[in-house]
C-alpha cells in the first residue's frame, strides 16, 4: 500500500516536474491502516426500522452505562467467621428508653453479670432520666431532690444506723431513726416540725409524695454503660433496690401498680457501622392488659470486626433477640429484663467493591457497549436484507 500511494502521487505531480513532500507521502500511506473505511453519504440507505433500532440501541447503551457505574461504586460487605479467642474486654452499651406511664420517680436501673459485678442504681453520670409529660413532652423543670431521697433511703436501712433529732434529743445517746420519731421529739420541744423537706429520716414519706405528684408522668432513660464481657443482666422496674440475703427487693410502691409498656428508641452494643441493624431499635412494646407485667429479652450478643475499603478496622458488636411477655410477675416484681450472653464466634466483615479494578470496569463496560452496537447491527442488517428481498420478490 505504502508504494502504490507513492507512485500514485508521482502519476499525479508528473506534470509539474517536482515528487510531493515526504510528509504527505507518509500521511496518505498512514490512511491505509484505517479498519474503518468510509462510504459517501451518497451511497447510504437510510430507512425508519434503522433508525428504531438506532434509538432503541442508544437507549439500552445509556442504561448499561448507568448500571456499570453503579455497580462499581457500589460497596461489598464479605463476612467471614471464626473463634473469637479474646477472652478480656468491655462492652459498650447504648440505651434509650421510654415508659410513658412509670415516673421517674420510682424507675430503677440495676445492672448484674456473671462475676458476681452488681451496679444497683446505676450513675447517673451514665444515665440520665429525663421525666415526661402524660402527652409524651418533656417536662421543663427538673427536679433531683428525689436522687438524694434516694441515698438517704438506703442509708436508713443499714444496720446500727442512729438517726439525729436534729437537735431536740433529750439524752445525748437518743437515736431518730423514722420521721415520726423526729417529729415526736420536736413536739417534746415543743418546736415547730417545718424541717420535714430536709431531714433525711423523712426521705420515704417525700419519695411518696412526689410519687403521688407525678403520678401520671412518664420517663426516657438514656445513656451509655460500660460492662465486663461476660454474660449479665440489665434490669428496669419501677422500686428501690438493695440487697438482701441475694433477693432483690423494691420498697415503697408494694401497693402501687404500673404499666410497664414501653418503647424502645435504641439499644446497641457497641458503635455502629454501615448495614448493622440492631432488632429492637424503634420497637413498641404495648401491655394489652393495661396493668403490671414482665417483658424479658433474651439477647446474644456476636462480636464483630468491620474492615471498611479504606482499611479502617472497628471492633464492635452485633446481636439477636428473643423476647416474652407475661403478667405473672410473683417473686420477680414488673419491669423489662434484659439479659444477654456472648456468642463464641466472631463475624469479620470486609468491605469490597464490585468491580476488582478501574481496568475491569473499563473492560466490562467495553463488552457490554460494543456487544449492543454488534447485536443492533446485526438486526438491522437482517431485518435490511430482508426487506430488499421481499421488495424484489414483489417486482
């Protein structure tokens, strides 16, 4: 090709005595490795069919091309399993909660695990009680007067405890250690009893009065906790705890029943990565008796190891649940109980994206167009022919 070019335009500058310039030789004789020779447009047949098949051919072109795109940035989890041989550790735990029809007043967290660890009362630098409207609204003025009613409570029950009279003792040794008491001794006095929101003896008779005030309030509990990696419980009921020969025991509200329905706004063991679902997240759970009852939630908690496409690693937590209803609640008392246990095998998840590389997604993107290009010009070509044939058939 190369030489018939040549001579060619030698054949052609004959005439003017001068061979054409060396760079045009070599452009024209470059032509002749064009796989893509074009006809005149003169000499193209253009018909309706073809164009349908054109558009048709454009269409599922673009679809393709989103499609590919998508799926490359599209995000893959692998998960893998294996023995989870880290014996040591803590566990995050995330809550938020809401009773509308038990105060705060009365609400009680207690926390226990397998090694004997008990946490009656949890902190509330870990936990914070927020009381609610009977519409569900936060209640504006907060009051904490019931926390150290609370401390005084508990320090009432100890053994040995001589509680001042507040100055109207009449021996030195004298012991108050009820309200009343310390009332009868200012009446000995003959002093007026206005110490009542103060006096620590009193703490029982304040708690039910502000039991009796907010009767109709609700409560959210929120918060973070920190427990060993060991199996456990975490318990939430209205009453007062301490402990007793191992017995768990709630005071002040023996004769008081409460509607433990609830919901529960969030419940995670650890922190959050993309695609974890955490089953009782946004769960109402309604008592259809209106009245006391034990909702029980059996969870198993499955380490986990989230690897995103980065290479970032986070150590966390997922887990399943089964629950129970009942309203037989002797020798437990009402509440929601939840105890969990850990699973002996760890989940790795790794994140991976769909296409290996920037090279295969180019690849297969390439297949695929230039397969839809191949597959419309053979139908075209075929339904063409075709047409050519019948037309000449019908001459």
């Amino acid at each position: 090709p190369i030489c018939y070019s040549f001579c060619t335009l030698l054949r052609r500058d004959g005439n003017h005595g001068s061979p054409p310039p060396l760079p045009l030789i070599m452009l024209n004789a470059f032509k002749n490795f064009d796989a893509y020779p074009k006809t005149l447009d003169d000499f193209k047949d253009k018909w309706i069919p073809g164009a349908c098949i054109s558009m048709t051919s454009m269409v599922v072109i673009i679809v393709i091309i989103v499609g590919e795109v998508g799926m490359y940035s599209t995000v893959m989890q692998r998960h893998s399993l294996y023995v989870d041989t880290e014996v040591t550790g803590t566990i995050d735990v995330h809550l938020n909660i809401s009773f509308p029809k038990v105060p705060c007043v009365v609400l009680n967290i207690d926390m226990v695990d397998s090694f004997g660890d008990t946490m009656l009362e949890v902190k509330r630098r870990s936990i914070k009680k927020i009381r609610l409207n009977a519409d569900g609204s936060v209640h504006k003025v907060e009051d904490d007067k019931h926390i150290q009613d609370d401390e005084h409570v508990k320090k009432l029950k100890q053994e040995g405890y001589c509680g001042s009279c507040y100055g109207a003792e009449l021996k030195k040794e004298e012991c108050c250690n009820t309200c009343d008491q310390v009332r009868e001794a200012y009446e000995r006095r003959g002093w007026s009893f206005a110490l009542f929101d103060s006096i620590e003896q009193c703490a029982g008779e304040r708690l039910a009065k502000q039991l009796a005030v907010s009767a109709h309030e609700g409560c959210n509990i929120q918060g973070d906790l920190r427990v060993s990696k060991v199996q456990g419980a975490l318990h939430l009921s209205p009453g007062r705890s301490f402990v007793g020969s191992q017995i768990r025991l709630s005071e002040l509200i023996e004769e008081q029943t409460f509607d433990i329905s609830h919901t529960i706004h969030k419940l995670a063991f650890g922190k959050e990565f993309p695609g974890l679902i955490n089953p009782l997240d946004l769960r109402d759970h309604l008592n259809p008796e209106q009245g006391q009852g034990l909702y029980q939630f059996h969870i198993k908690v499955v380490p986990t190891r989230f690897e995103n496409l980065n290479g970032n690693v986070l150590d966390t937590n997922q887990y399943s649940v089964t629950e129970h209803f009942t309203t037989k609640t002797s020798g437990v008392g009402p509440g929601v109980y939840f105890t969990y246990d850990l699973s002996p095998v760890r989940v790795h998840i790794t994140e991976s994206l769909q296409h290996r590389s920037l090279l295969h997604f180019v690849t297969s993107l390439c297949a695929a167009v230039g397969g839809v290009f191949t597959v419309a010009g053979l139908l075209d070509s075929l339904l063409y022919h075709g047409h050519r044939r019948l037309s000449r058939k019908s001459d």
